[in-house]
C-alpha cells in the first residue's frame, strides 16, 4: 500500500506542471472529447453512465482506447499513486479513493484486485503479494503514430517550439504534448531530457532513418519537451543568453552589420543523424 494518503496524492498530482497535458483532459476547442486522441470521447475514463446495459465489445473498444492514451501520459505515475490510495469509511472499513473508471493506466478491477491483495497480505504477512504493480511495459508502437513521427522530423530540423508545431501542422500546445509523451515513451525524464537525447531514442528504435540530416543545437542543448506557460525554458542549460531564448525570423536578410551573437552561436550546422549512433572516440598524447 501506498504511504501517501489521498489528500496529498491528489495535490501531488494536479501539481504536476504537466498535469495539464494530461490526455484525459477535455480538448480547448470540443471539452466533449480528449485533448491527445479527438477521436476518443472524454467519459472513455469513467465510469458507463448511460441507460441500459452498455455491450462487452464497446466497453472493451472503450477501455483500450483510454488505455492508448494512458501508457504516454506524461503524469501517469502521480496518477496512478493517487488512484491507488485509500480512504477509511465510518465503519473502518478501507476503500480506493477513486473506485471506478480508469485512472493510472488502470481499470478499476485491476486496482481493486490490488487493493485485496494488499489486505490479503497484511493479515498472512506475506509480503510478496502486497508488492507494488510494476508499471505498464512502454509499448513504442504508440511512438509510431503519424503525429509523433511528423513531430521527430519537426524536430530534427528545428530548434524553436513553434517552428516545429508549424512544420508538423499542428499548433505548439499539442506539439510540445507529442513531445512529452515521446520522453515518456523511451524513459527519458522530460525536466532534463535534451533535444538530442530524444532524437538519439528515435534513431535506436528506427523511427528516424540514420540519413537524416539533424540541425545542431549549438553550445546550449534544447530541451526535448518544452513548455508553453513559462515553467521552463527552451533551453535547459544555465547561463544562456536571452537572445537565444526567441525564435529567429524564417527569412534572415543580409545585415549591414554584424549579428551581436558569436558565429558559434548560431545552429546552423547540420550532421547526419548517424553521428549520434557512432561511438565517441578519445585521443590519447602520444608517448
């Protein structure tokens, strides 16, 4: 069981910076349906409220759809935790904070199985059934959506939020959302992960051919999932100037006078994406 109670779970994760890029959230322009999938209706996560009895093939249709969805949410630890807690009735008796609906990448079955087990073992003392479920096996087909491979090129060849919305056509929020979730995907922690990390587990895994022509960074690496309220900047290395925080105009013309930025500064130049694979060689001085 979890030594976090509900109350602090809760905040916990609606805390989370990226609680709002959650894919259970409703979508800004139609609240009905979610934010990561328009083709998935927001109440896929709870509980089935309509009349009648809803049809084993739509349910199960219905919780693998929220499920998708689940396994590349960028707070799926803080919230499975919180829907795992819980709550002590008048009686004493223990019951989960959130009894149904899917939260956490889980069905409500599968955390009240947990929950039996746990109390199972706290009356044997068998503490191989009270352990913790392991997390969900990432599954890279989900990595393989047309929108995230049409965000990894993006990013191969720019280096601003925007640019790369604008070249995979969508707009920056769910840009950067793709972007979160790809971290997650490969296991890669999104408050530290660089541009080049990310694009390093996407040639590993072949979702970028190794004759891609990838843009360099230069001396401050990009961050690989970037906010878009502020909480964090582009670039995650300290001491960076602020001109390179801004997006640079597609269109440069010819300056009559020299750029206040070093010429090193400038990502211009381009390496093949096979670079990254080739293992780093040290000189030794000779003897």
């Amino acid at each position: 069981m979890t030594t976090m109670d509900a109350i602090t779970a809760r905040q916990h994760l609606v805390d989370d910076r990226h609680y709002k890029y959650r894919g259970c959230a409703g979508d800004p322009d139609d609240p009905r349906v979610s934010a990561a999938d328009p083709d998935v209706p927001i109440d896929a996560w709870g509980p089935y409220t309509d009349d009648g009895a809803e049809p084993q093939r739509v349910r199960r249709a219905r919780e693998r759809a929220a499920l998708a969805i689940c396994k590349r949410c960028p707070v799926l630890a803080a919230c499975r935790t919180y829907a795992n807690t819980t709550v002590v009735d008048e009686a004493g008796v223990e019951h989960l904070v959130e009894p149904e609906g899917i939260l956490g990448g889980e069905l409500a079955l599968t955390r009240h199985r947990a929950l039996i087990a746990r109390r199972h073992a706290a009356t044997t003392g068998d503490t191989t059934a009270a352990a913790t479920p392991a997390p969900a096996v990432r599954n890279l087909d989900d990595a393989r959506t047309p929108q995230k491979l049409a965000v990894l090129d993006a990013l191969a060849v720019e280096l601003y939020d925007e640019r790369v919305a604008r070249r995979a056509s969508m707009d920056v929020r769910t840009s950067n959302w793709h972007r979160s979730a790809l971290c997650s995907l490969f296991g890669l922690d999104r408050e530290t992960a660089t541009r080049d990390e990310l694009l390093l587990e996407a040639l590993r895994h072949g979702l970028l051919p190794t004759s891609t022509r990838i843009v360099w960074d230069g001396l401050w690496p990009v961050a690989a999932a970037p906010t878009t309220d502020g909480a964090r900047q582009r670039r995650i290395a300290p001491g960076i100037p602020a001109a390179l925080l801004a997006p640079q105009p597609r269109t440069r013309r010819r300056a009559r006078r020299p750029s206040i930025l070093p010429r090193l500064l400038r990502p211009r130049a381009l390496f093949p994406a096979a670079a990254l694979l080739a293992p780093t060689t040290v000189l030794e001085p000779a003897a």
